[in-house]
C-alpha cells in the first residue's frame, strides 16, 4: 500500500472533484507499492482556497528511484480542438496541455532552487476519468502521459511504468523530494484519534498556527502562544520538533498529561525528547543516581525538590526547549525547565486557558512575546458555536472547520443503568452515521477514579478499549484489547478523534470547573459529537444556551 500524504483522507466527505479525487487517491493508495509516496492537496486547502498544491497539479509521486511524477487530474467533459485538449470553466475554455507546462515548469525552478546544483528528474501524467481522448495525436500532450477514461485502471501501472532503477543516490535523492513536497504542502502532523493503536494523521492548517508561529523572531526568543483547542498547538510543536531535529539542534517537548506525551513521542522525529514535566525529573535524577521509590509516599514530591536545587551541566542543557499544557504548570516548574535551556536557546510556552482542568492560577511570563490563536480547525462549526455561549463572557473562539452540518447529538439518562444503555444507544448512532470503530472515543465527564464506564472492559455487544493504569518494560500504556477507545476527559486532553461519545455528564450548576471540563470534551470531535447527559445537566444546558441565542 502507498504512502499517502497527508493522511486520515479516509475519514473525510467529499463532493465534486475533491470526491473523484479521493477515489483516485484510493487507487493509488490500494495498487502502488509502499515504497511510493503520493502528496496531494484533496480537503487541505490553502490560503487561496485552492484543493491543488501546485496551481493545477493535483498530486504528486516520488518513486523509488527518486523520480517525481506529477499528475493533474481532469474530471468530466473535455473539449478537443485545433490547439488541443482544453477544460471549460465557466463560459472560458483552458488548454490543458498549457496549464500543466506551466505548473511542471514552475516544479522545476522550484526544485532548482530547493536542491541547487542538481537536475530533477521529473515526469508528468494526465489523467481524465471521465473522459476519453479520441485523437491522443492532436491532444498537445504525448499520448503515453495521458491515462483517460478507456484506461483509467491502468493508472498504477502506468505510473510503475515510469519508475527508474533504485540506487544510493537515488534513495538520497528521494528524501530530498520527500522535504521538498512536505514543504510545499506545510505539512505538519497533528495529533488524532488515540484508538486501536497512536496512528500519525497529517493535516495541513492553512495560514495556520504551525507556519506563522515559526516566523516569529526575538531576542532572546521568548513565545508564549495562548490558543484555543484545535488551532494547532500540538501540530506546531510536532512542526518545532522537526526543525530542530533536522537542524541538528538539541530540543524537548515537555507537557503535564502522561497520555498526550505518550501519543506524541510515537509520532514525533526520533531522537527528540518527549516527555512530561515529572518523568523529565525522573530521568535528570536518575542520571544523577538520585531516582526516587515510586513505590513509597512522597516519591513526586521528592522529584520536585531535586528538580529545585538541581543545576544542569552540559548533559542537561538543551538549544530549544517546547512547554506544552502550560495552563497545567506552576511557576516553580516554569524556572525549573527554564534553567534547563542554553542563554542563547529558544524557549516556547503553549497553553490553552480554558483547558486548566486543576484551578492552577496563570503562570507569569513577562517580556515574553505573546500570540493568540482563536480559531478551531478542528471541530465542526456547529459544536464550537455553542461553545462560546456557555460561557457568561463568551470566549472569543472561531471554526475554521469546513464541516457545518455534523449533527451534534443529545441522549439523556436518569440513572446509571440507563446510562449504560444510553452510552450503547450512542455507540450505535455513531456506527449508523458510517463510523467504524478505531473512529470512535468514548470520553467520560468523570476521572477514572470516579467513572462507573472506566472500568468497564464491555459495554452490551461493543468492545471497550480501556488504559490498565499500566506500562511495559519500554515505557509504553498497557490498554485492554477492545474496539472502541475509553478515556476520561483528563486524559483524553490533548487528543481528538472524528466521533466522540462524551458521556456520563453530570452537573448542577455550570460553574467554572463544569464549564472548561464542556470545554474540552467538546472540542475533542473532529467530525460529529454526541452528548450523553443526566435529564438535570441537559435542563440546565439548554436553557443556557436558549438565554445565549
């Protein structure tokens, strides 16, 4: 099977030519070998709105034999003419075989520019599903590069066709179009759906966060980003953590939640550090021959006062240093990992107010430069509009989701057998709106300490797969093996999947815990959401929102 970037295009709707696009994308994705990687532009628009990265160049393919491929694809009617295949939009015709000299020429001088000194290697194809050509001779584009509709199964052997031998040089010269490619989309990873196993989705945020964050130029370099859920503060530290590893500079990631710092470390560079701020101690001290019995009392508290009096050498001092979870930091903590950090380092703090689920004040960071994001890319527009009406001084949140209609979903319970029962019904709701199972999260409003779903391995017919609370010898969460992800809304912080079944809430009033706790829950849906609420707590919410509209 190809590698396809970005991925998680399998979870998507499309209509029109982004749906034909996404069926070629399944081909090529079903047919090609794994050592082929296909980049496309399908639902990650740009700035400009358009769904190709390179003007008219709908995808392109790096052989094994470092060989770049360009394909445009043009679906439905095409006319022929005296000046060859032209597509019609609007009242205007285009001459297909122009606008993709242009756009392959424009590759080209990219690419010289990108790799300077060397030739790219670079062919093109034409591909018309629906269309077919009946005089290739006169099409203006050599008639074996154009794959219509009379052939459209032999695209992938086509483009087999065209690869070159695999050499050293050749590998080498694969990676460098591999970076060339992921710079031109501005792909960055984001942190999806935690279910089955961590699974690397790749998104592009147009003009978002991961690119202009990055343009950001202090001295010292101080940056505070404060952004709301889902504006690609996991996607810029993902994007910060290949910078410096590439650059070959000496960086770590340091968040709160255990859980989102698993995740993150199987998907970011190797050899980076990912971590939370007490395993971080753990691993100082135990360096310095200082690790404390986490089987006796006190052992974090332990860990806290040598992270206190501890004074980094060379060993422990890093070029770059990521804060993640910053709302969940103190400032003890802040000065701890500061230390940590070379005068002339950079320092990144990220944090996300409204996520402080632990009443911790703010942290003081002056004469840091500060960026704000507001804008959710995330969750459809239809849960983050309510979001901001709970609120009684709304935050100011936008959706830069391009899902409008997803169907946001209330089930209520009375009691907790019916909760179980209500929570299934939503599980099957969640499956008859086309969802599989490794789709699905089941987040709970209660801790695990204090859930009556955590514990539960089963839930009627369905499969729950549930954290023990324990790790293997590398260090990895040990989870039960089941079909759909159970997490509480803790841990699930920092994390989203495209169906989330929030359930077993349960409130009397919505004070300012209940609020950011809706908060996060909420915004963990990257598709659809379905609430699963006590009679009391739906009341008390609707007539909230009835009073905001």
């Amino acid at each position: 099977m190809a590698r396809i970037y970005p991925e998680g295009w399998r979870t998507l709707k499309a209509t029109g030519a982004a749906l034909r696009e996404i069926e070629t994308l399944e081909l090529l994705a079903d047919t090609l070998p794994d050592t082929y990687g296909v980049y496309h532009g399908v639902h990650w628009t740009r700035v400009d709105r358009r769904t190709s990265f390179f003007g008219e160049i709908d995808f392109a393919i790096i052989c094994p034999g470092g060989r770049l491929i360009l394909i445009e694809q043009k679906s439905g009617f095409l006319h022929e003419g005296p000046d060859g295949l032209q597509k019609r939009y609007g009242e205007t015709r285009k001459s297909v075989p122009v606008q993709m000299g242009r756009m392959v020429g424009a590759v080209q001088e990219r690419l010289k520019r990108y790799l300077p000194g060397t030739r790219p290697d670079i062919d093109y194809l034409l591909y018309c599903p629906d269309y077919t050509v009946k005089t290739p001779g006169s099409a203006g584009i050599d008639p074996a590069r154009i794959v219509d509709a009379s052939r459209k199964t032999a695209l992938p052997a086509t483009i087999l066709s065209f690869a070159a031998p695999e050499t050293e040089e050749s590998a080498r010269h694969a990676a460098q179009l591999h970076r060339f490619l992921t710079d031109e989309l501005e792909l960055v990873p984001d942190t999806g759906a935690m279910v089955d196993r961590a699974q690397q989705v790749y998104t592009h945020l147009s003009s978002g966060l991961s690119y202009w964050a990055r343009q950001l130029h202090c001295t010292p370099h101080r940056v505070r980003i404060v952004g709301t859920a889902g504006s690609g503060k996991t996607q810029l530290a993902l994007a910060l953590l290949g910078d410096a590893s590439r650059a070959g500079r000496r960086i770590a990631y340091v968040c709160y939640n255990r859980p989102l710092a698993d995740h993150l470390s199987l998907i970011a560079p190797p050899g980076v550090t990912v971590t939370t701020y007490h395993q971080l101690a753990d691993m100082i001290a135990d360096s310095q021959g200082q690790r404390p019995d986490f089987t006796q009392p006190g052992a974090f508290e332990q860990l806290e006062r040598f992270m206190r009096e501890f004074e980094p050498g060379e060993d422990w001092l890093f070029d770059e240093l990521i804060i993640d979870e910053g709302q969940d930091f103190n400032e003890e903590w802040r000065d701890n990992l500061v230390k940590l950090v070379r005068p002339e380092g950079r320092l990144w703090w990220l944090e996300d107010p409204l996520q402080n689920l632990y009443g911790r004040p703010p942290v003081q960071l002056p004469d840091w430069v500060e960026m704000h994001a507001d804008i959710n890319y995330r969750s459809p527009q239809d849960i983050v509009a309510p979001i901001g009406r709970l609120f009684e001084h709304g935050p100011h949140i936008q959706s830069g989701s391009p899902i409008t209609q997803s169907d946001l979903g209330i089930i209520t319970y009375t009691d907790a057998k019916d909760l179980f029962d209500k929570t299934k019904v939503a599980i099957t709701r969640a499956m008859g709106a086309q969802f599989t199972k490794p789709n699905i999260a089941i987040v709970t409003y209660r801790g695990r300490e204090n859930s009556q779903l955590a514990p539960l391995t089963q839930l009627g017919n369905f499969s729950l797969r549930r954290y023990t609370g324990q790790y293997d010898l590398l260090g990895n969460p040990i989870y039960d093996e089941g079909d759909i992800l159970i997490e509480s809304v803790y841990r699930f912080k920092g994390q989203s999947a495209p169906c989330v079944i929030f359930t077993e809430i349960d409130f009397d009033k919505l004070d300012d815990l209940t609020l950011r706790k809706l908060y996060v829950g909420m915004t963990r849906a990257a598709m659809k959401l379905i609430l699963v609420l006590s009679e009391r707590s739906a009341s008390i919410l609707i007539s909230r929102l009835k009073s905001r509209c």
